[in-house]
C-alpha cells in the first residue's frame, strides 16, 4: 500500500512513528514541510525534515521532540561567547554536523532532496523523506511594534524566541508562490493508494506544503482517499501554539474549524478525539466523513491505534 503524509514537525513525527508500526509494510512517503528553515551562522537548518529524521531514525531528544539526544552545546556556548548570535535557538554540537552537511551539499550544488536523501541514508527513517520543494521558502509572521506599527520576523522567532506570546497578524510562506514540488512529489500524490494529514499545525506545517503551487491540486485531485487527524483536541493544541497562528488566519481553534478550514474538496475524511465527539455532526455538515476516536500520541501502540483508524477511514471513503 503507498501512503503519502504530508508532515510538519513534532506532531507529524509522533503520528509517522505510529503509522509505521500500524502499517510496516506499506510503502510510505513524507511530503515535508520546509517554510519553518532557518540560515544560521552561515549554515541552513530543516527543523521539520530533521524531526522526521531523527524521530524515525532513533536520534531524537524524545521530551523535545526536536534536536538530538545526549545532546551537548559546546559550539553554541564558545559562538555566545564570541557574541555571536542568535542564542535562543537551541543548536546543539550533534545537530550541527547535520546542518554543515547539508549546507557542504547544498553549495556543491546539490538540491535539498538529494542532500535529504543523503542524509537518509544514514538514519535510514523507514520512509521515502522528501522536502515539500526544493526552493527556498521561509515561513514570517506579521507581528506588532512597540510604535503602533508592525514587522515580519521569522517563524523560528516568533515561534521560540517570543514563544508565540504576541498576536500573529499574519503568517506567510516567503517564497512559496515562486517555489515548485520536489521531484517525486506530484507522482507520489498521483500514486497514492491513501493520502494523510497528520496531527501537525494546520497554517505553518500542511498549509505550508499545501502553498507549494501544484501540491494542493494534487491532494485534490488524487483518486486516493485523503484523511486528516485533528491536531486540536478540546478546543487546544494537544502541544505547541496552533491556535495563536489558526487565529492569524481566522479560524477558530476546535477540530471541527480545522477540517472546515482544509475544506471537503482536500479531506474526505476526518478524525476527532472522543471528547470532540459533539463536533461529528458539523464536520459531516461539511461534507466530510467523521469519526471520533482517541487522539492522544501517550505512546507508539496509541498512535499506531490512530494510524489504524485513519487507514480504516480512508477505506470506507474511498470512492
Ligand atoms: N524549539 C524550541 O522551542 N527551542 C529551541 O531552542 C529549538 C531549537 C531547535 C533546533 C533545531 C531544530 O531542528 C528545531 C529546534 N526547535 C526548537 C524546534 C523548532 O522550532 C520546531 O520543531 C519547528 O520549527 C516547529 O515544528
């Protein structure tokens, strides 16, 4: 069976280490979210690619979700101590050698879906890992200033120096109207025998990918059934901020206004955590199959449960 999962950072991970353990012979392909890479001292960093990697490839900090075990921060403590920022974004010696790589490969000319590939090769994640374009596209927030104005900064800073703690005005995918799908993207969506959106940020993660001209045609016009896991549960973000970047574009933060934002032309089916159940009926008032079932990513076997739900899904809406 080929699944294609369109995947952000830690939520997507999570969801991907349970779909893999629910389906371990199906051939699966992770359409990565790139909009929240960042250029830091000289070298470019992929947070989303880099979860799924690790994540799936044994080498992630399991609390954080994000960087490296037994990690350590000589080279950012001896870059403090030269007065070289940023200090807020947590680099760690063992990710850094991630990051020279990809940057070596990168200025050898090699797009970022062959360095991606590449790097697969040694943490082997168990799936296909592709960058959602090999273009630049970086992910800014519309904030505002102190003077009554406003600025864009990063996602990263918004995201983990001012911990989404300001209004997000805005949140745009810099670069994305000008960026076109990886190789093997488009073919994979074309192929898929099911299409799933995992439990990440609806606006910086899937909608990113989803901003990459051609991706959402694709998702819409796959013949395979596509499936989304609510990544809101009781009305909050089960971890991170989505509810600060939903309102930047207006939607409300329940799981029944996130499948009504990706809209019944993307999603044929839906799944809600149990205690969404009231939301059923409206998101099926929207044309989408949906079922409530546990959603909660406590461990591999309750993931692989909700990987199981979603495939079982996707079958009984497949047309
Ligand atoms: N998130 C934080 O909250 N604090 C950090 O210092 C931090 C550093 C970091 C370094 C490398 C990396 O790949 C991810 C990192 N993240 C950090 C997580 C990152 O902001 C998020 O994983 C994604 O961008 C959102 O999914």
């Amino acid at each position: 069976m080929r699944i294609v999962v369109l995947a952000g950072g830690i939520g997507g991970a999570r969801f991907l280490r349970g779909l893999t353990s629910a389906a371990p012979d199906a051939d699966i392909t992770v359409i990565g979210n790139t909009g929240d890479d960042i250029h830091l001292f000289g070298l470019k960093v992929c947070p989303d690619l880099d979860t799924v990697m690790y994540t799936l490839g044994g080498g992630i900090h399991e609390e954080q979700g994000w960087g490296r075990a037994d990690e350590t921060f000589a080279v950012k403590e001896e870059l403090a101590a030269y007065g070289v920022g940023p200090e807020w974004f947590g680099l760690g010696d063992r990710d850094f050698a991630t990051h020279i790589v990809r940057t070596q490969m990168i200025a050898a000319g090699y797009p970022l879906s062959a360095v991606t590939e590449a790097l697969c090769e040694r943490w082997r994640p168990g799936v296909r890992l592709l960058p959602m374009t090999d273009d630049r596209v970086e992910t800014h927030v519309l904030i505002d200033t102190e003077d009554g104005g406003r600025k864009a900064v990063h996602f990263q800073e918004y995201w983990v120096r001012l911990r989404a703690s300001v209004p997000a005005h805005a949140v745009v995918p810099v670069g994305a109207e000008q960026a076109k799908p990886a190789p093997g993207v488009l073919e994979a969506l074309a192929a898929a025998d099911v299409v799933l959106f995992p439990p990440s940020n609806p606006v910086v993660s899937v909608g990113t990918i989803l901003a990459v001209p051609g991706i959402r045609e694709a998702v819409v016009e796959t013949a395979a059934p596509v499936v989304g896991l609510s990544p809101i549960i009781g009305d909050a973000p089960v971890r991170g901020m989505a509810d600060k970047v939903l309102a930047a574009v207006g939607v409300e933060s329940t799981a029944a206004a996130v499948a009504e934002h990706y809209g019944s032309d993307l999603l044929d089916g839906w799944l809600v955590d149990r205690t969404d159940a009231a939301a059923v009926e409206r998101v099926t008032a929207a044309g989408i199959r949906c079922r409530a079932v546990p959603l909660l990513m406590t461990d591999t076997a309750a993931t692989a449960a909700m990987a199981r739900e979603a495939l079982a899904l996707a079958e009984e809406v497949r047309p």
